[in-house]
C-alpha cells in the first residue's frame, strides 16, 4: 500500500501533531516561510513521490495567509509527483459567502473551492461546514465531519438534568443543529430571531419556543466570530429568565474583541473545540472557555481514507 505521509502547515501545527500522535506517525518534514516581499515559500523536505499525502491546514485567520499557503503546499506535493493529495481543512474560511444574497457580489466560498481543486487537490476532509452544500462547490470527494459527539460529551458531563434544559438555536440557520442536539440531550426547542443589520451587526429580537425561565440553556452554533451572534442571543436568553447558559461551538475564530464579549456575557461556560489555534493569552483572559480536542476523530477519518473505509460510518445522522 501506498505509505501515508501528512504535512502541516502553520495554521494549527500543534492540531497536527496531536493528529499524529494518535496515528503513530511523525509529522512530515515541510520548511514553509515568506520573502522579504512577503511572498510565500514551500519546500517539502522528504520524497513523496507515490505517497499518500494530507495535507492540515485550516484557512483560519490570518485567512488570505492559510489559504495560499495551502495552495502552494498542494502545488508543491502535486510537482513531487504525490500519488493522491487530501487536504484536511478542519476550519473552511470563506465559508460563509456561500451564495448571492445581493447584486454585484461574489461568492467567495465557491471561488476557494476552485483555487483548491485547481492546485491539485485530490479530496477534502473538513468539518462543520457552515452549510453543507459548501460540499458541492468542490469537483473532488469531500468528507464533511461533526464535531457534535464531542460538543455533546461536555454537556452530558454537566450535572443537569434532561427536563431542565433547552436546547436554544442561536438564528434561524442553526435550527437543524439545535433539534439533533434536542434529541440527544432532552429538552425543550427554543429559537433566537437573529436580524443581521450590516454584515457585521446583528441584533435579536424575540425568541419562539421554549419555555425558557429557570432552565438550563444550551446554545449550539457552527462558529463563534465576533462573538456578537452568540453574546447577543446569550443576553437575550439571560433576559428570559435561563438560570444557566452554555454555549457549544466547533470552531473558534474569536477575532477582535469576541473573547472580551464573552467574558462579559451571561454565559456560564463556552466549549469549543481545536479546529482553530487558541493562543494561550486568549484562553487566560476568559477561563470560562474550554476546549476539546478534534485531533482523535480527525486522526481516525485520515486512517479511513488512507484505508478506502467509509468516514460515514463513523456518525450518526446529523441531520433529521
Ligand atoms: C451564522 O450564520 C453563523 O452560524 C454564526 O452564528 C455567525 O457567523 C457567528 O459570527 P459572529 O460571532 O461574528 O456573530
């Protein structure tokens, strides 16, 4: 069988190498830097000619920097004469410009497929796309992971009981999220009404379902950016009377002052999981954030692929 080599770029290299460590394998020799000009430059330091290669690099921020370092790593595995190139984006940057919502712009998300595939990409193994047609963007195989199990784990840990909580989707898009969770956990189903003013500011208006008062609630989102979706429906909640807020995400950009917002919000605890590097200076200002670890099951997808075995088949349905 063709031998597994995986590559890291500097995106999340301790991801990497936790991923490795749980495959037994070194972490693949790959000197990556920039110019004086600020141009990015790649070589990978063993052969690989014949391998098969995956490639880690989550196009977190600083986006524009992950992404082509991506597409230059793909592109110099492509030129060694690798056999099948898989890259694993745990975190898709871009992802939420994934369609025309108005005239005159691009979308952006369909437009990184391209640069991806067109560098050479084989297959794609991501997780928690923000929205599972991202999938069809790219003309490769991609396998779209979840993160649920691991979220949902912390939350049985707690000590609360099933008719204590509410499972509450923090907009209209996460309600699929939210009853899967529901199903799992118990509890009543509760949906913040998010209104997006500008493409940064959104506000919440009502909440439908519930009930909401003296329970225990769970919020479960794709992603916590600015913060500003997930504190403002936390607050929201908080005014409803919730005796406790957890929050649940699987990748934690936490860009500007998110961390701040979350320290300051009604939120009891906030889990999200290593897709994306937390610099520990971050995690110190907000010891109310935990993090988990996808290394394990992303380890486990990587050995499927490298064995043609199914990725499905390790999930349940995540969606009803
Ligand atoms: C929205 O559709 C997403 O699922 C997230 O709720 C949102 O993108 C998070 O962004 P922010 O933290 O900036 O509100």
């Amino acid at each position: 069988m063709r031998e597994l080599k995986i590559f890291s770029g500097q995106a999340n290299r301790k991801l990497a190498k936790d991923i490795c460590a749980h495959l037994h394998l070194p972490l693949g020799e790959i000197s990556l830097g920039k110019f004086k000009d600020g141009e990015n430059y790649c070589k990978i330091e063993e052969d690989i000619r014949g391998r098969d290669i995956f490639l880690i690099q989550p196009t977190c921020p600083p986006v524009n920097d992950n992404l082509m370092e991506l597409l230059i790593m793909i592109d110099s595995c492509k030129r060694a004469s690798a056999e099948r190139i898989t890259i694993v984006i745990p975190y898709f940057g871009y992802a939420r410009q994934d369609r025309k919502d108005e005239g005159r712009v691009p979308i952006t998300a369909k437009l990184v497929a391209n640069l991806i595939t067109r560098a050479g990409a084989d297959r794609v193994l991501t997780m928690d796309l923000h929205s599972p047609q991202i999938q069809g963007f790219f003309d490769v195989p991609v396998d779209n992971m979840f993160a649920a199990p691991v979220l949902n784990d912390y939350v049985i840990g707690l000590s609360t009981q099933e008719e204590e909580r509410v499972v509450v989707s923090p907009d209209v898009g996460s309600i699929k999220r939210a009853l899967w969770h529901a199903k799992r956990l118990g509890g009543q189903l509760a949906i913040v009404d998010k209104r997006r003013d500008s493409p940064t500011e959104t506000r919440q208006e009502n909440i439908i379902g519930g009930p909401i008062a003296g329970k225990v609630a769970l919020m479960f989102d794709d992603m916590i950016s600015t913060g500003g979706s997930i504190c403002g429906a936390a607050l929201k909640v908080h005014a409803e009377g919730a005796k406790m807020i957890y929050v649940a995400a699987t990748h934690g950009v936490l860009c500007g002052d998110a961390v701040k917002k979350l320290s300051e919000a009604p939120i009891t605890a906030v889990v999200i999981t290593d897709t994306i590097p937390l610099p520990p200076e971050k995690l110190a200002q907000c010891p109310k954030i935990i993090v988990r670890s996808v290394a394990p099951m992303l380890a486990e997808a990587i050995k499927r692929i490298h064995h043609d075995q199914s990725i499905s088949m390790m999930f349940e349905k995540t969606e009803e």
